[in-house]
C-alpha cells in the first residue's frame, strides 16, 4: 500500500488538490503499523491506537478524492472509503454476532475481507494504469 499511496502522492502533485499532506500521514500510519507488527505482541496497545487512526486518515481522503475528482480517480477515493469502513465494521459485526467463534464464520469474515482488499487494487491498479 505504502508504494501505491506513493505513487497517488507523485501522481497527484500537478492536480489542484493533491492532498499531498494526507498522502504522508497515510504513508507513515501505514509504515509505522507494518513496523509494530514486525515488533511482535509487545505493543498491542500502540497496535490498537494506530488501526484507530487509519479510519480517521482514509475516510477524509477517500471522501475528499471522490467529492473532488470525477472518473477513476474518484471511484478509487470512493472505494478507500468502502474499503476501510467494511475491515473495520465486518470484524466488529461478525463479533457482535457469535460468528467469530465459528471456523465458517471466520472463513466467510476472510472471503469478505479479502473480496474487498481485491476490488481495492482493482479500482487502484485502474487508475495508475
């Protein structure tokens, strides 16, 4: 993601909202949550606080893509805001209702998941194409 945002960066620079600001903030939240992953269960809680923030930085900027963009470029703002609310929302609702402690619940919770991550870099690989 972080090279794919990298290139949605340099490529945004000509336009008159680049965003080039939120671009940064997504690159770093994204560096920095592959980073404490690598570290292991010892920060769970910085783990926790950082997959808090993404919704906070994907959402703006998916929606300000889509309102000010038109074609495949706002198609792709449009789906990084799908995309974040759906890997948020689906654990949480498959948790409310009992499914997580079913093996078909966590399959069909994967399918969902990765489903969308696929119609993600479909929708990105359009636009940089």
């Amino acid at each position: 993601m972080v090279i794919i945002y990298y290139a949605f960066l340099r490529g945004m620079k000509p336009l008159h909202h680049p965003f080039t600001v939120l671009w940064w903030i997504a690159i770093a939240a994204n560096i920095l949550g592959f980073l404490i992953v690598c570290l292991g269960d010892k920060l769970h809680g910085v783990s926790a606080i950082i997959a808090t923030l993404l919704p906070l930085i994907y959402l703006p900027l998916g929606i300000l893509i889509f309102i000010w963009y038109r074609g495949r470029l706002g198609q792709a703002g449009l789906w990084m805001a799908i995309r974040i609310l759906v890997l948020n929302l689906v654990p949480v609702l498959f948790y409310v209702a009992g499914l997580l402690e079913k093996d078909w619940g966590l399959v069909v919770m994967e399918i969902i998941t990765i489903g969308i991550e696929l119609w993600y870099a479909w929708a990105l690989m359009r636009v940089l194409r």
